[in-house]
C-alpha cells in the first residue's frame, strides 16, 4: 500500500546580508527610491504597495544584451500580465539620452504600459547606486558597447522589497526557473493569506 505523503513546498530564500537586533533577524531590503516613469509619474517604493516586482536595469540605444532581456521580459509580462500581485520595474541606465518621451515611445513599441510596467529614469547617482541594492551592475563604461556596463540579471523583489531570486535575463531557460521561483513566491502569500 502506497502512503500518501504531504507535498512539502519549499520558500525562497531571502537573498543577502542578514544580521541580528534584538533577537530579530534583519534582512537586506531595497532603499527609499524615488523615480519618474514613461507617463511623468512619480515611482517609489509604496508604488508596488501589496506587490512582488521583477526589476532590470537597460538602456534603449543598448546594442548588445538589452533587446534579448526584454524579450524575457515581455514574455514574464505576457505571462503575469492579469495577476494583480506582480508589477515591472525598468530603471534606464542612460539618463542623458532615455528622456521621459522617449520611454513613453519605447513602451509603446513593446505595448506595455504602467501601472504594470513601469520605465523609469532619474538622477544617475540615484539610479547607479540602486543596482548595487539589487545585486546588478550599471554603470558608464567607454570601452563597453553602447558605453554602459550592465547587467542583464532580472531581479524579483517581494512585497517586503527583499531580494528573493535573479536570474540571466538573456537566456530563455534561466528564465523559465525564474518563473518557477515567482510562482513559488505567489503561493507563499496566497498561503499567508489563508492562515
């Protein structure tokens, strides 16, 4: 006779330095961030309010790894385009050349648009030094193409802004898992929410 035993699903874990106060384990967590999107309006943290996000870090004019990332993303977006739980978040590393209305233009071309996806510029310092909170790399390179330096890591985010999982945003199968661990994260609230 086969016993039946209780399928036991794993949580993602918490990605980065953790430390102790007062007997409480303190997690690494995305800063206050303040930024503008392709249709002029204000993102911060409290936008994605009660949402896990996937972050990336781009640029338009990008000659090498950003159309391949956004294809994956296109595809998580397609994918999670009617779950109210999961947003987008692009940060543009070339502040100078990717104004507002040029992010507005690109969002049109990929036929996405906020409050799911949001394309989002800012101060440079503010933008660079935010890759650093999510694990990624942004900055000017001369001797890169397109003169950036960056990562093609997509970033999931939960709705404590911890850190949970990343993957390689040009390769298909990479994100595929990806997708696992953000079906993974859903069902952690969906459960928290049924206690």
């Amino acid at each position: 006779m086969l016993s039946c035993q209780p399928v036991i699903q794993k949580k993602l874990p918490v990605l980065g330095n953790k430390y102790e106060e007062n007997g409480q384990i303190i997690y690494h967590t995305i800063p206050d961030f303040r930024f503008t999107n392709q249709d002029s309006q204000t993102v911060n943290n409290a936008t994605f309010k009660n949402q896990i996000y996937i972050a990336d870090f781009f640029f338009i004019s990008c000659p090498t790894i950003c159309p391949k990332v956004k294809k994956q993303m296109l595809r998580l977006y397609d994918r999670y385009q009617d779950e109210p739980q999961v947003a987008f978040l692009s940060h543009t590393i070339d502040v100078r050349h990717d104004t507002i209305p040029r992010l507005k233009s690109y969002a049109q071309k990929l036929n996405i648009s906020a409050p799911k996806w949001h394309l989002v510029t800012g101060e440079k310092d503010d933008i660079y030094g935010i890759a650093d909170d999510y694990f990624s790399i942004a900055r000017v390179d001369s001797l890169s193409p397109g003169g950036f330096d960056h990562s093609g890591r997509l970033i999931l985010v939960d709705k404590l802004r911890r850190v949970r999982s990343f993957c390689n945003g040009t390769d298909p199968i990479s994100v595929n898992e990806f997708m696992l661990d953000i079906d993974l994260l859903l069902a952690e609230y969906k459960d928290e929410a049924s206690e």
